[in-house]
C-alpha cells in the first residue's frame, strides 16, 4: 500500500460514521461487511434522490478495499451518480478515514474504499420503473 496523500472531494459528504468495538473483525479492524453496508446505504441516498421514489440495489459492480478502518476513526462516504438509465442507475462512492491521533494535535486522512453500486427504481409492487428525468 502506498502512503499518498488524501484529499477529500469538494462536496459534502452523503454520511460521517464512526465505527464502534463490536463493528470489528476478529483481527481488531473494522469488518468489511459493516463498510459495505454503510456504503450501501450512502449510495441509498444518492439514488433515492434522483429516483424520487422506491428503489433497490441490485448490483455491487466494484468494490474495493485499500486500507484498514480502525475504531474510532471518523468515516466520510461521498458519492455521485456516473450513469442513469431508463429503470437504473450506477453511483460512484468514496471513502476517507480521518485518523485521529492519539496524544497529538494531529490527523491523518486515507482513503480506504472506492465502490460503484448499481440501484434500480421500482414501484409499489417491485417491478423495475422508468426513473423521472432530471427537470422532473
């Protein structure tokens, strides 16, 4: 892994979480599947605001691990949407880990998951809709 500099997007994050004891694996980390799942919901949010409506994931296409998250760090997903379809769309989703440390007056800010997820609109009875245009 290398030791790059991070730095933030220039918009505001979809949701800051920091993760807890029992979020961790049994190495101490925090557990891939807690990060996932708090992905997901981050490009939740950024779907449903487009799609204006229910909606469902329906694919992970990418996801990828770069660095460990640790208990205690403050977890910033950002995301947009990369494609829109007529019934789907696919959002492209960051995450930083601002590390603070212990005993300093300073941080370090990393990088650790990239993702792209793909959601589909659907109606009351879950069959996949068109998704409104943009102006709508």
């Amino acid at each position: 892994m290398t030791d790059e500099r991070a730095t933030l997007p220039s918009r505001e994050p979809v949701i800051r979480i920091i993760p807890m004891p029992q979020d961790t694996n049994p190495n101490g980390d925090i557990f891939g599947g807690w990060i996932m799942s708090q992905v997901d919901l981050a490009g939740s949010v950024v779907a449903v605001q487009r799609i204006k409506g229910r909606m469902a994931t329906v694919a992970v296409d990418s996801f990828v691990f770069k660095k460990p998250v640790y208990v205690g760090d403050l977890v910033s997903v950002y995301g947009n949407i990369i494609r829109v379809g007529k019934t789907s769309l696919t959002v492209y989703l960051e995450v930083f880990a601002e590390r603070r440390m212990i005993g300093e007056f300073t941080r370090e800010l990393v990088k650790v998951t990239e993702a792209e997820f793909t959601y589909v609109a659907i109606d009351d009875v879950g069959r996949p809709r068109p998704i409104p245009n943009a102006a709508e």
